[in-house]
C-alpha cells in the first residue's frame, strides 16, 4: 500500500526569505553614503537656520505630515465660493462669475496660505500646488484649450516678496504635468494709472501722484470696488492668445470678489471669454448647499460674462 503524501502545513512552515519592499537602508553603498550625506546636511541647515511648521510649530519642517494631511483634507472637496462675494453677485442673485475654491481660509489652510504669500516655502508651494489643481480641474475637467490667466500681484508686493505666489503655483502644476488641457497665460499687468478715489482704512484719500501701497486688508466692500477699479490691464504681446478664447483667472484667496471683478474686465477689454474663476481659498465658509460633491462646471458652454456692471455700492 502506497504511504500518503504528506503535505506540510503552509502556517507552520517556515517562510521564505525575501527582499523587503521597503528597506530602512539602500543595499547601494553610494545611496547610504548619499542619505547619510543629505541628513547631515539637513541637521546643519536646521542649526544654521532653523525652521518651524506654520501650521503647528514642529521643528526641522515648515509643514509638517500631520499638518500637511490636514491641507489635503480640507483641499479634497473644491466648492463654489461665488455666493460669498458680494462683487461677483447681481442684486437679483444672479451669479455674474462663478468661482471654484479649493477650501476655505481657515485653520492650517489660513496659516499656509499666509505663511506661502511672505516667504514662498517649496514645502508650503507643493501641497497648496496640489490643491489648487484639484479645483482648476473640477471647474472644467480636462480644460482643453481653456487659458489660466493669474492675477498679477502689485508692483510693491512683487518688490517686496520677490515672486508672485499664484504664478509660482501655477509654474509647479506645470512642471508635474497636472495642467492637462489647460493653457497658462500671463495676459494681465497692474496699471500704473493711479485711483485718486482710493482710500485706506482710516478713510484717507492717497493723493495725487502718490501711490497708495497698504493693500485692501481692512477695507470694505465698496471700497475694495473703488481701489481695483482700472488696477488691471491686458499685456499688448499676449492679447492675441486670449482674444476669442476661453479664459479662467486664477487668485489666491476670495474675499469681496472685487479683484476677479476687475481682473474680468480686463480680460473682457482685451477680446478674452471669461467663463469662470479659481481661487486656492475663500474667506467665507460655503452654506449647506455650496459643497460640491460632483465636478462643479463653472460653465457648461464658453458663454462670455461680463463683470463690468455697476454695482449698488458703486
């Protein structure tokens, strides 16, 4: 009589040894030698100049992961933000320009965001880049053909941090190909005609010749309409790339809507079809109904609106 086979039982038995996927070291000597060299320097960076989250205070990172999580959950759902700025809505309720906004200025989103604008962090630069890119693509899908116009910061900014942060987003979506169809643009350039009717918090007019460089920080809505109006003009060079085209300003953070309302205008000046806005946050938190739980199109055709309206504080 044949004596059964005996099959070891696959529990018991003792498992194969197998490279890790996930090693703690590299098997290269040249990648140790490399890590170690990269720690080293990172260690003395930390010395030299140290650095803390904006977000919570952590050392040796500007963000953190559990900070840097968070920017991804609050930039996971984009929602229309237009409801929350008086300048892109009509007295009748009618939306003049609808918005998409990545998430709302709050929290850590608030800290980065701010932190980003003063100093330009690349830690701080790759996570708002992701965002911003997920609402550039839930307002049009894959936006083929559709230009991306920023909105240029003032010269006294741009003198004062050295970049232009909604360019230096921009600029990082498009070196990790997450642009898709989409076509960016510069079109747009502050004036340099001065607003005499300009004011600044304190109600004092900026007099004639002299430029009034405190921001709109502070200001209320009528007079964030009167200080952007015929701020923004359209570059003489580029105007041929939007004329007839499909357009979408880009802007860090929504607050009135009275920048988008005169960055439109220009647009519209210049031959461009402004079908929409995105910003990276919005000041106000959306209502109930604002959250987008499915692709929110900004415009089902390349139906032109118009922003230069008269407003009833205007």
């Amino acid at each position: 009589m044949k004596s059964p086979t005996v099959c070891a039982d696959p529990d018991l038995a003792s498992s194969v040894m197998t490279a890790a996927k996930h090693r703690g070291s590299y098997s290269n000597r040249f990648w140790r030698w490399g890590e170690a060299l990269a720690a080293s320097f990172a260690e003395l960076l930390a010395l030299i100049s140290p650095i803390d989250c904006v977000c919570c205070g952590a050392e040796d990172s500007s963000l953190c992961a559990v900070c840097g999580r968070q920017i991804l959950r609050l930039t996971r759902t984009p929602f229309r933000a237009e409801g929350q700025a008086p300048a892109l809505m009509d007295v009748d309720g009618s939306v003049i320009l609808p918005v998409v906004a990545a998430a709302v200025y709050r929290e850590e989103m608030a800290q980065a965001v701010l932190s980003f604008k003063r100093h330009g962090q690349y830690q701080l630069e790759n996570a708002l880049a992701k965002g911003l890119g997920r609402a550039i693509r839930a307002s049009l899908g894959n936006g083929a053909n559709v230009r991306l116009v920023p909105v240029p910061s003032s010269a006294s900014a741009y003198r004062k941090r050295g970049f232009s942060p909604v360019h230096l987003l921009l600029r990082n979506l498009w070196l990790h190909g997450e642009l898709g169809g989409f076509v960016v643009v510069d079109a747009l350039r502050k004036s340099s005609r001065i607003n005499r009717g300009s004011t600044t918090p304190g109600g004092i007019r900026g007099a004639a010749g002299m430029a009034n460089h405190s921001g709109q920080k502070g200001l209320g809505r009528g007079q964030r309409a009167r200080r952007v109006r015929g701020s923004m003009m359209s570059r003489t060079p580029r105007r041929r790339l939007i004329r007839g085209q499909p357009c979408i300003i880009v802007d860090d953070v929504l607050t009135t809507g009275a920048t988008l309302a005169e960055a439109a205008r220009a647009l519209h000046a210049a031959g461009g079809i402004v079908v929409g806005a995105v910003v990276l946050s919005a000041t106000r938190a959306p209502d109930a109904g604002g959250v987008v739980s499915e692709a929110p199109q900004v415009s089902d055709s390349h139906k032109d609106l118009e922003k230069n309206k008269r407003r009833k504080d205007e």
